[in-house]
C-alpha cells in the first residue's frame, strides 16, 4: 500500500514538474517580462518593464496591420497562445475625432554640455498610466521607449499591481509613442486630427506604433529611418479619428519630421532639419511648405490643441538660445507649454502626461511624469 501511495505521488510530482518544463519553454520569456515589470520610485503610475521575450519583426510586417484592433489581436496570438486573453484599448474616437487626439511637442537641440544633442518631447493627452520599456532584440539595437498605457488597457483605476494584472503590459513593446535605441537615434509621435495616412501601394502595411518600434530596432541614422519608411506603407488606424506625424532625430544632430500628403494619396512629405541650425521643432500641425502656415487652420493642424502657440512659445525659447541648451533648459522648453488640466471646449480635460528628454550621447531618458511632475526619474539604457 505505501508503494502505490508513493508511486502515485511520484506520479503527481512528475506531472507537475512536466508542466513547469512546458510552461518555461512556451512563456519563458513573457513571464520574465511580466515579472520585470514594477512601478518607478513608488509612483503608482509611472512602471518600467524589461521585454525579454523573443518578436519578429519580419513577421509582423507581413501581417499587414493597420489599425490598433489588429495589433492587439497580433499581440494576444503571440503572448496567449492559444488562450483567452483579452487586451481592450482606451483608443476610441468621439463623433468628432477629438476624443483621443494626442497633442505633442517635440524637438532636437545641441546639448550645451559636449559635441552631443538632445531630444525632448511632451505627450499630451490625459492622465493615464506611462511604461518605459527597455528592448533588447536579438537582431536589432537595444532601445528605451515610452507607452501610453492606456493603449493596451490600464487605466488610473487599473494599474499592474498583480502577476496576473500585468499580463497585458507586454505589448507596450509594439505601442511605444517615443524613445532612444543604443545608437542615439530618437523618434516621437505628435497627432494630426481627421488625417489618418491610408499609404495604398504593394508594399507591407505597418500601423501606427509598429513603423516606431521598426526605426527603434533597425536604424542608426535619420536617413535610414527615411529609408525605411519608404520601404512599406503606412497605415493610421481610421476608427481613431486621428492621423500624425514623426520626428527622428540622430546622434550626430541630422533630423526630419516624416508627413503624409492628405490631398496627394498620403504620399510622404519629409521636413529637414535645416543646414547650420541647431534645431528643429514640431506640434501638432503639418510642417510642409504644401501646407505650413502660421495661423491656426483646422485643415493643417490641431487648433484645440494651441498647436501654433506652441510652436511659437517653445520655438521663442529655444531661438533666444541658438538651439544650444542644458538638460534643465530643455525641460524648461517643455515646461512653458506643458498641460495641467486644461479642459476644451467639449468638456475634455487634457494634461502633458509626461515630458522627456533623452541624452543622445550618454543614452539616459530624463522623465517627468504627470502626477509628479516636480520631480525628474532618470532611466539609463546599458548594454546587455
């Protein structure tokens, strides 16, 4: 009797491990993730996250997403594996297309201190929670990105407190809204309203996010980003009710802002930063000579945002500096148009979530959040 008692446990114990073995080899690498995921300084809505799990880009391209329902869809097939996870974004367009409209500003400047340059950019939106997630792919450039956690379902009310809870913060991965990869090369996004590209041709369509996350992991230089982004199509997501633009910026100072043509068949317009200055900035309205004008027009950009005041005030500051600044001027350039509860004409309150500035040389993100904005978390990107 006592050897059928033990054989059955020997039994029990064998099963168990056998499922730990399986379970390891199938998400290893996701629950590594999910287990690296912590919240910054005791903030509760600030949480950086090390993505250790394996993703092909290659393979996401060729699914040809273009809109944030098929990536999450992309994203539960490769994190659940066949199991019933659910991942719901808060990004949900009014009857206007206003309700989730982001509104940035992003610049380069010469950093004051050195040879090097500085990137800096407020996310405007709403007071949600923020991820920062270092990437180290093994066939790209490791990299620090910032997410908009509301993008893949976290609210104030439901932060990754739990293991459970935190399953869906991987896919900040594929849904960065800014950040810096070890070859100093940065990229932010700002919105356009009513502009969503919809880029028709053979090649690959890639969404929002995903065209971030491929210039983060495979280029060096803003003329390959350029490149890159020639080489597929991209696509906004049109339930959103907004379109946008990016800025890439590079460790030796070279920077352009990538635009799409809403009246060319979303051709794109590429801005350059211009030879011999030290600077270049954008809102959230177009830059190019097609379309730039001084004055708020809807047309071209976002005027709910102050889009153009903006763009003045934060281009005054920076023109009275040559484009050379410190690391604490940069944060005061993004603190003279930084929101705090600034509520629109439809009622929305809006709020810078939080404004950075990353070091292009030494490779450091300097990052205030909302909820503590007084104060800066530094976040360092080594090599692994």
């Amino acid at each position: 009797m006592n050897k059928i008692i033990k054989a059955f446990f020997l039994g029990i114990l064998g099963a168990v491990l056998m499922a730990v073995v399986v379970i390891a080899v199938i998400w290893g690498g996701e629950i590594r993730t999910i287990m690296s995921v912590e919240n910054v300084d005791g903030n509760p809505f600030l949480y950086q996250m090390e993505y250790k799990a394996a993703y092909d880009l290659d393979e996401l391209i060729e699914q040809n997403i273009d809109s944030n329902g098929k990536l999450l869809e992309y994203v539960i097939k490769k994190v659940g594996k066949g199991l019933p996870i659910k991942i719901k974004s808060a990004q949900v367009a009014d009857e206007n297309g206003q309700m989730n409209t982001f509104n940035c500003t992003s610049f380069q400047v010469k950093n004051q201190e050195g040879d090097g340059y500085l990137f800096g950019r407020n996310y405007d939106y709403f007071k949600n929670p923020t991820m920062v997630t270092y990437s180290y792919p093994r066939d790209g450039y490791a990299s620090i990105a910032c997410s908009d956690m509301s993008h893949f379902g976290y609210s104030l009310e439901k932060v990754p407190s739990k293991f459970i809870s935190k399953i869906m913060c991987v896919a900040s991965v594929y849904a960065p809204v800014d950040g810096m990869n070890e070859k100093g090369l940065c990229v932010s996004i700002m919105a356009l309203p009513k502009q969503p590209s919809q880029q028709d041709t053979e090649k690959p369509n890639v969404g929002t996010t995903i065209i971030m996350r491929l210039m983060l992991d495979r280029c060096a230089t803003v003329q390959e980003a350029l490149e890159l982004a020639e080489s597929v199509d991209i696509c906004h997501d049109t339930t959103v009710g907004s379109g946008y633009h990016y800025m890439v910026a590079d460790a030796s100072g070279d920077c352009a802002v990538i635009e799409f043509d809403p009246e060319g068949g979303w051709e794109t317009m590429v801005v350059r930063k211009e030879d011999g200055v030290n600077s270049m900035l954008v809102t959230n309205h177009l830059l190019s000579p097609k379309y730039y004008t001084e004055f708020p027009d809807q047309k071209v950009g976002n005027t709910h945002s102050r889009s153009w005041w903006r763009y003045d005030v934060a281009g005054q500051y920076i023109a009275e500096r040559q484009g050379i600044m410190s690391l604490e001027e940069a944060q005061e350039a993004l603190d003279l148009v930084h929101w705090k509860d600034l509520k629109w004409e439809n009622g929305i309150v809006e709020d810078t979530q939080f404004s950075n500035v990353y070091d292009q040389s030494e490779k450091t993100l300097h990052l205030r959040n909302w909820n503590t904005y007084e104060t800066t978390n530094t976040f360092e990107l080594k090599s692994e």
